[in-house]
C-alpha cells in the first residue's frame, strides 16, 4: 500500500475515533443531556470537514484529499446521527 494510500485512510480513521471519543465522553459525563452536546459537536465536526473539504479544492497540494473531507463529513454525519439516536434512548 503506498503512502498515499495510508494517508487517505488516516484522514478518514481519525475523523471517525474522535466521533468515537467525543461521544463516550458525552455519555460518561451527562447520561441524560449529553445528547445535547453531542449534537453540537458533531454538528461542528461535519461543518469543519465540509469547510475544509472546499478549501482543499483550492490549495493544489491537497486537492486530492478534498474527496476524503467530504466523505468523512457523510460518513461522521451518519454514524454521528444513529450514535446520538441509538445511544441516549437505550439505558445501558
């Protein structure tokens, strides 16, 4: 696999374990309300990786990566949605 590659896959893999870490902390710190701050803070991550996806159109170094900040804005928006969704409603 070529560093490039790797790459790709280390952007869309951290956007996805800080969704994973910033939901644990929201359940662990208020399990009832914490739905509230999760949705704010996904709702931040998806703009900021859309953000960032449309300035990598422009920056000629990245314009390959704009592809990825899109897709880990869908993929953090989804996964974020159902966590928020599936999380808050089951009592574990």
């Amino acid at each position: 696999m070529s560093e490039i590659q790797k790459l790709n896959y280390k952007i869309v893999g951290f956007n996805l374990l800080a969704v994973v870490i910033y939901s644990l902390i929201c359940r662990v710190a208020d399990s009832k309300d914490g739905w509230g701050a999760l949705m704010i803070l996904i709702g931040l991550h998806v703009f900021i990786c859309l953000i960032w996806s449309f300035v990598c159109i422009f920056i000629q170094q990245y314009k390959r990566q704009s592809g990825l900040w899109l897709l880990s804005a869908l993929l953090v928006l989804i996964i974020g949605f159902s966590t928020c969704v599936t999380v808050f409603t089951i009592r574990i």
